[in-house]
C-alpha cells in the first residue's frame, strides 16, 4: 500500500509522538529524518507497527534522549507551571548555574525535585535562593531525599604575571612587553614594582566596602535560605535576628551564626528525644 498523503498528516504526527518515548528517541530533533523515511524511502503510511519494523534502519540516524533529559521531560509533564517558571529562570534569570547539556538538565532536574508541590505564585527568584541554600547545606539523617550538588559555571582565574609573559600587547620584537615596567638608570628595564603596590592599594582601598556588602548579601541569603524539620522550626528560625548594637539593622553575619547554632541546637534536641523513647 502506496502513502494516501504526500505530507505527514496529523495523525500519523500523533502516533509518531506517542512512539518516541517508548524508544527514547528525542521527537524534534528526529522527525525531519523519520518523515523523510517515510516520504521518500518506505514510501508509506506512518504507524506504530511501521515504526518498530523500520527502527533499525533509522536508528544510526536519529537522536535518542538522554537519562537526564527524559527525567526533566517528565517532569515538565507533571507540573508544566512549574517548569516553565524554572526554565525561565535558568534561561534568563541567573548566570552562576550551568544551564546547557547534561549538566544544564541534572540542574533543572534538582531544582525542581526541591521546588515541587510549593507555593510558586510568591516571589520565585526568593524561592529559587531558599532551593539552593536547602540543596547546598550539609546533609543530616533527617533529609526526606538526596539532594545531588549543583552544576556550577566556571570562572575563568586571572592568569599569573609569568604566565602573561607573552602579552597580546607586546610588540613584534620585543622579547617581552614594557608594558608595567620602567627604565632605569643603567639602561635596563625592569618591573615597576612601586607603581604595582600602590594601584594595588587603591584598588584594597576602593573594594573593601563593596567587599562587605558582598559578605553581607551572602550572609543573608544563607540565613534565609536555613530551614528546619517542620514547620514550626522553620517559623522560629525565620524569625531569629541579630541586630546591630542601638540599632534596628539586622547584622546578617551574626544572624546566619545564630542560626546556625539554633538549628544545630533543634536536631541535637530531636535526637535526644528519640533516644529516649
């Protein structure tokens, strides 16, 4: 039996698409070369029964899901809300997670294994925070699941000054760039290491308040992302402050250290208990 239609139709789409997890075979990134199966070389109707004779012939050629991917695909399925929000989040909200490749899907995967069955409809880049701060703590005996690290991208160091010997802005010639350097009296040329020190000292100087700053954001994201075994743990956690000393400014550094204990000092409580019974 010759194709009754030139193009694919819609229903031979669908049985195309209900066929593909069964083989794991990733549907958009196949269905030019099934279609062309079917149009060109086989020249008949798409179906499943077509589909499972002809697999070993289009295997070589298409593209199968991995492991990661069909686990993220299943959950988009399940909750598909929440899923859009945190794709969109990894997509344009964040630059620190690794959001391509496998690494990008077991990123995608965690955080919506820690996101599932919450509120979404608050503030979702605070609730994001609180996921990795809960995926990055350390693990206990009273975790309800393993939670796998996160995928983080890499940062490129700073070359040393030897390793920049060859610099870009050397000129052809010169066996090293005189860039940085000074000449001194000899003739010689040498580096300007009293030049270095005090840009370097400006530099100290100019980032230390941002450096605080920084150590502080940290500090709070950290405190608040702190939660306890239940519900009322995590209410008298979230309600423990530090402030500064005749102030009302909450000290994020302290508050994370309060926290901390209080949290160390809850599970130290519950295990006793347990022993006890």
């Amino acid at each position: 039996m010759a194709r009754t239609s030139q193009t694919i139709r819609n229903e031979e789409g669908l049985i195309y698409q209900d066929w593909c997890p069964k083989r794991n075979v990733n549907p958009e990134a196949s269905a030019a070369v099934v279609a062309q199966y079917f149009q060109e070389t086989w020249r008949e109707d798409v179906t499943e029964e077509r589909l499972e004779q002809a697999f070993d012939a289009l295997k070589p050629h298409l593209t199968f899901l991995s492991p990661k991917e069909i686990e993220v695909r299943k959950q988009g399925a399940e909750d598909p809300e929440l899923a859009k929000k945190l794709a969109d989040w990894l997509e344009t909200k964040q630059t620190f997670l690794e959001k391509e490749g496998e690494n990008g899907f077991a990123n995608f995967s965690e955080l919506y294994q820690e996101l599932r069955g919450r509120d979404i409809s608050k503030d979702f880049q605070t609730l994001v925070q609180q996921a990795i701060g809960r995926i990055e703590a350390p693990t206990s005996r009273f975790d309800t699941r393993v939670r796998r690290p996160l995928h983080y991208l890499k940062v490129e160091r700073q070359m040393s000054p030897a390793a920049q010997a060859d610099d870009p802005n050397r000129k052809p010639g010169e066996f090293i760039s005189k860039q940085g350097m000074k000449r001194f009296a000899d003739g010689s040329w040498g580096k300007d290491y009293a030049a270095e020190r005090a840009a370097n000292a400006a530099k100290n100087n100019l980032t230390a308040t941002d450096s605080v700053k920084l150590l502080e954001a940290q500090a709070q994201q950290a405190a608040e992302s702190i939660r306890g075994n239940s519900a009322q743990q995590d209410r008298i956690l979230s309600r423990t402050y530090v402030t500064r000393p005749g102030t009302s400014d909450i000290d994020w550094v302290q508050t994370l250290q309060s926290r901390r204990v209080l949290l160390r000092n809850m599970v130290k409580e519950a295990m006793t208990n347990r022993s006890v019974r």
